[in-house]
C-alpha cells in the first residue's frame, strides 16, 4: 500500500475518532454549565422582571425544559452552525467568536511559527556540541524559560519596553488616535503585536527546544547516522538531512498539543495585552455570565483543538510513513 493510501486512511481514521470526541465535549460543556445555580433567564430579562415576563422568557429560549430537552434543542441548532445568541451583546455567539477568532489565531500562529524556526535551530545547534558551552547555555536558558509563564514575562516585557523605554505600545491591536493605511498599517500591527508575540514566543521556544533537542541527540546515536558518516557525507548534511527530518516527528507532536494550550491559555495573555481576541472574549463571557457566549466558546476551542491534533497527525504521517500502519 503506497504511503498516499496510509496517509488517507490514518486521517479516516482520526476523523471517526474525532467525532464522539466533539460530541462529549459538546454534551459535557453545555451541561456542567447549565448545573450552575444562576438562572439564565433573570439575566436574559434584566433587573426586577415581573414573574410573567420570566415565564416568557422560559419558554421562549426552552429554559422550562429538562437538561436533556435543552441538550438536544442545542445539538440540533449547533449542527447547523447555531450558537445561540449571546445574553450581554445581544448577537449571534457564531458571529461574535468569528470575529474575535482571527485576532486569536493571528497571535498563536505567529508566535508557533517563531518559536519553531528559533527552536529547532538553537536545538540542532545544541545537539551537535553535547556537553560543550554551548549546550550548557541552550539547555539553561530552555529550562529558564520553561519556568516563567507567559503572563509574567508578558508584565516584564510591558514594564521594560513600554514603560521604562516607551518603544512599543503595551495594548490592544492597532493605535486609537491615528489612522494609517496601506504598509504604515502594517507596521503598526506588527508594533503592537511585537509584545505579545514574544512573550508566547520565550515560553514555547523553551519548550520546542528541549523537546527537539532530546530527540535530536536521540537521532544521532542510531545507526543509519554512523552508516551515513561511514558514506562519507559531511556533517552538516547528517545534521540536517538524516537526523533532523527523525526529530521533527517529536517537534511537530509537541507543537500541536501547544496550539492546544496556546488557545486556552489565550485568556490571561490577552487580557494582559488588551488583545482583542478569543481569550477576551472568554473572560467577557465568565464576567457576564453570558451562558450561551461561554458555551459556543467552550466548543469552538475544543473543536479547533480537535482539528490541530488531527493535522498534527497528518503532518506527523506525511513526515515519517511509518506512523500511519
């Protein structure tokens, strides 16, 4: 079977299990916070509300139902991509976390990306000299930053670049009192997103490096590296060619299951940042108690990890064929 057809049906596979993952999710989600003691329809219909206008509103948004009545009204109305409408902003909860999700991924994705590059690297560097200087300080400064959360590191990086040398601006994701276009724009959005990024970048560079280089030094004592050198093929070349494309296996797996955390970790940094994405939504939704926006957030995360875990998988398939039988 050739390694398409592997690579297809792993997928297929992940696909099935993936299903009554997101369903329990779902069922678990909508039910362990419609268990909380607030009554979703004294907030739907404000301050004081007489007691036939909280019937109406019962019946209404079938809040006099049982649990399961209401699990089953919910499932049918998300499958066609229904969220609910949200208590405090007075829309759609699709609406609201498809506005809000691009800013999120805009973030996650960019720090992966950058933690990666610098990640694999410092590893490959490090791997190649063990027990040198180098190796000393790469694995140091790994586990150093593995110890700091990202939300400290975010108030240091504000502290030190907004406040004491006024270079970057300390939140949100664009300026309030200017209006620019075109490239000055874009170079406003990578100022404000400068100091967000990083601090999610020294947090998963940490982790991508320690990781990457473990498996790297693990690479280079197998066998098909002393048959390579046997060949005669120049170190670089058996770095980076025959050990690494081995590692990567372990990089991408843990870069996956850190998208994961990126998104639910999202709330703290954003807020700490001002940045206007899922995790401040997730935060407006706990403040408010905003029932329906909590739930839809809760299941859009889940489902997105879901995703990535599968493409992980793939991309773990595509890179070593071997995974998939």
């Amino acid at each position: 079977m050739s390694a398409l057809a592997h690579l297809v049906m792993a997928i297929g596979r992940r696909v099935m299990m993936a299903i009554p993952v997101v369903m329990a999710i779902v069922v678990l989600t909508f039910v362990l916070i419609r268990l909380s003691p607030t009554d979703p329809a004294v907030l739907l219909a404000g301050d004081a509300p007489a007691p036939e206008f909280l019937e109406r509103i019962r019946a209404q948004y079938h809040l006099d139902e049982s649990i399961a009545k209401q699990l089953t009204i919910y499932v049918a109305s998300a499958l066609q991509g229904d969220l609910g409408m949200s208590i405090y902003f007075r829309k759609p909860v699709i609406e609201l976390i498809l506005e809000h999700a691009p800013v999120t991924f805009l973030l996650t994705i960019s720090s992966l990306v950058m933690a990666s590059a610098i990640g694999v690297s410092l590893a490959v560097l490090a791997a190649s000299r063990p027990g040198t200087p180098t190796d000393t300080a790469v694995t140091a400064l790994s586990l150093a930053g593995y110890s700091m959360p990202a939300f400290w590191i975010g108030q240091l990086l504000i502290l030190t670049f907004s406040v004491w040398l006024g270079w970057l601006p300390s939140n949100g994701m664009g300026s309030t009192r200017e209006t620019f276009e075109g490239f000055e724009l874009f170079l406003d959005r990578i100022r404000h997103m400068a100091l967000p990024v990083t601090s999610l970048v020294l947090f998963e560079l940490a982790i991508v490096t320690r990781f990457t280089r473990a498996a790297m030094v693990q690479a280079l004592r197998q066998d098909y590296v002393a048959v390579a050198h046997a060949k005669g093929a120049s170190p670089a070349r058996v770095l980076w060619r025959h050990a690494l494309p081995n590692a990567l296996v372990t990089t991408v797996t843990v870069l996956g299951l850190e998208f994961g955390f990126l998104l639910a970790g999202s709330v703290v940094t954003e807020i700490v940042f001002g940045w206007p994405g899922l995790g401040r939504l997730f935060f407006d939704a706990i403040f408010r108690r905003d029932f329906p926006l909590l739930t839809g957030c809760f299941i859009f995360t889940s489902v997105m990890v879901v995703l990535a875990n599968m493409i992980t998988d793939a991309l773990v398939t595509v890179i070593d064929p071997r995974t998939a039988r």
